[in-house]
C-alpha cells in the first residue's frame, strides 16, 4: 500500500534520490545532502511547533510503499511564500502609452519583476515516480497536501499559488532563460536552477532587470515559451486545474512557466472534502475509489482506497487501511471521491 506521510530524518537517502531524478525547474529539491538535510528537519520542527497563524513553516511529504519502505514521490507546503526572503516572480500585463495629439492608445505586454505572490501559501516539491505518473497515486501526492491544510487551516493563508515548470529543451536549454537571464548571468539555464535549489533564488532575483521587459522584443521562441508548462509539469499542472486553480498574470522568473492561484477556500479538495469517523471492518462493499486522510498533524496519513461511504455515517476501514492511517475505532477522517 503506499502511504502519503511527513518526511522524517532517516528519508534523507532515498529523498537525494527523487531529487536527482526530478524535473529542471523544481529547485525546491536540490540533489545536495546538506540542503536536503536542512529541509527535513525544517519539516519536522514545522509539525512539531503550535502555530496559530502561517509563517515561514514548510510541511515536506513522501510517499512510501508501506511494505518494502521505498519512497516513490514527495510534495511539499510552503505556509508564507515570501516570509523568509523576497518572493520573486515576472508580471505579464499589457504596459499602456497614448498619444493625445496622434489619439493612439496603444499596449504593449510587458514582463515586470514584482514581489505581489508573498504572503500566498506555495505548493511546490511535487515529483513521483515515472510509474506512478497519471494514476490515483499522483492524485494523492498532490491533493492530500489540500486535506492537511483542511485540517489545519490556521497555518495557512487565504490564497494558495503554485509554479509550474516552464519549458525546456531536451539538451537543457530554456529558451526564455537564453532571452532573458542569460543576459544577466553567464549560467546556462541548467546551473542557474541548480544554484537557485542550492542557494537561494533571491541572490538571482535581484541581479535581473528592474525595469519592464517589452514581450514583443523577445525572440519568438522566448515569447513562446511564457506561460507554457513544460510536457512532463503537465501532470502537476492538471490536477491542480481540475482543484479549481487558475493561471493568471504571473510567470516564472526563469524559465517563464505559468502560476497557478486559488482562494484557499474555494479549492475543490478543501470545499468540498466530507469528515467522518473510521470504523474497523472485515468486509467492504466498495462503491468507489476515494483519497482518505487523518486529521492528524505530525502523524498525519493519507491513502487512496476503495470504499463504501454514505454522507452522515461513520467509514468502514479494513485493518490495512486502519494501520496506514493510524486510526481506530471513532478516529476522524477526512475523505474526497477521485
């Protein structure tokens, strides 16, 4: 059975491993021990704390076979994007100019460096396993992070965000990076992601230009590529757009992939995620397929299965299913139909 949980020390091996086989672009996961080491237990204090308002706290899951204990995907939760350091990302919107005499008013899209996405909860981290891509199992990597912050929704804010990856070549190139960043950095597009995981993307951040980048005077291939998700950030991008979240006017800062926004309460996982209680069965009838969690905090899991549940009436779980999620008999739960 896999298991979504949060992520403790002893992970640290096999969570370099996901790093390294992540996508360019998700610099939320460096393959660099240290860094890693960092973020676990930044994790673990993060569960461990009472926190009544969100800050600067980062909630990292994994996903475990629970059998042979091998992790085949992570996710994580950053409370307040921005609390920490400056929170960078482009701003596409159309710059305005007119002429009275001539009586031209005329737009032109403009990309703007802008700090407007802090203080916004940030999902990030997503990779699973090639395997698990496109079944119920990416569903629950991703969701299951939206039934925590259900459960626990002081620590977070009224707005969720997310960058997706943007798009890249197979040989590594970006070309809205070469457009744009290169000029600034003598870094290929691949180093600058690598140091932003490592360091900090802030350092980057401010080295870029301060003033509008004229879309029209980009290469076509750079215009291209703003706002465009890369093929294998398509998954990612998906099952956050069936939650209810929505691109809007904020791109990536350097590859220029989409951002995605929704207002915390109107996220589908969240609205719309019933609570009951876990009774210990033998026998299920199974009616449908569901992702299921505990509301628990720094014991918090969550599965996928298949089960029988009518509104108002208390969740038969079978003893596997009982043990992945550590509840009992009246436990509460927290469930949602895939």
């Amino acid at each position: 059975m896999l298991v979504l949980r949060p992520v403790v020390l002893t992970d640290l091996p096999q969570l370099q491993r996901l790093a390294r086989e992540s996508l360019v672009g998700v610099t939320s996961l460096p393959d660099d021990s240290e860094c890693l080491r960092d973020k676990i237990l930044d994790s673990r204090t993060s569960f461990e704390q009472t926190v009544h308002s969100p800050g600067p706290e980062s909630y990292l899951f994994v996903l475990e076979e629970s059998t042979t204990r091998c992790l085949v995907g992570c996710s994580e939760i950053l409370a307040t994007a921005g609390f920490s350091e400056p929170f960078y990302s482009l701003r596409n919107r159309d710059f305005n100019s007119a002429s009275r005499e001539l009586h031209i008013e005329h737009g032109v899209p403009a990309l703007s460096l802008c700090q407007d996405l802090s203080n916004h909860t940030l999902l990030r981290g997503f990779h699973i396993d090639t395997a698990l891509v496109r079944t119920a199992f990416s569903e629950l990597l991703s969701r299951a992070r939206l039934l925590f912050i259900a459960a626990h929704p002081r620590r977070f804010a009224d707005a969720v965000i997310t960058e997706i990856v943007g798009f890249s070549r197979d040989d590594g190139h970006s070309p809205f990076w070469d457009a744009v960043g290169k000029h600034f950095f003598d870094l290929p597009y691949v180093e600058a992601e690598r140091l932003c995981g490592l360091e900090s993307r802030t350092f980057l951040a401010e080295l870029m230009p301060q003033y509008p980048i004229y879309v029209p005077m980009l290469p076509q291939a750079a215009q291209d590529c703003i706002g465009r998700v890369h093929p294998d950030g398509q998954e990612a991008f998906d099952i956050l757009e069936r939650e209810g979240f929505e691109t809007n006017s904020y791109v990536d800062l350097f590859d220029g992939g989409p951002t995605l926004y929704a207002r915390t309460g109107g996220i589908r996982s969240i609205a719309q995620s019933q609570t009951t209680s876990a009774k210990p069965g033998s026998s299920i009838d199974a009616r449908g397929l569901y992702l299921v969690s505990n509301d628990s905090l720094e014991n918090y899991r969550a599965i996928v299965a298949e089960l029988d549940y009518n509104a108002g009436q208390a969740v038969t779980l079978d003893a596997a299913m009982c043990a992945a999620l550590k509840v009992s008999e009246g436990s509460p739960i927290r469930l949602i139909a895939l």
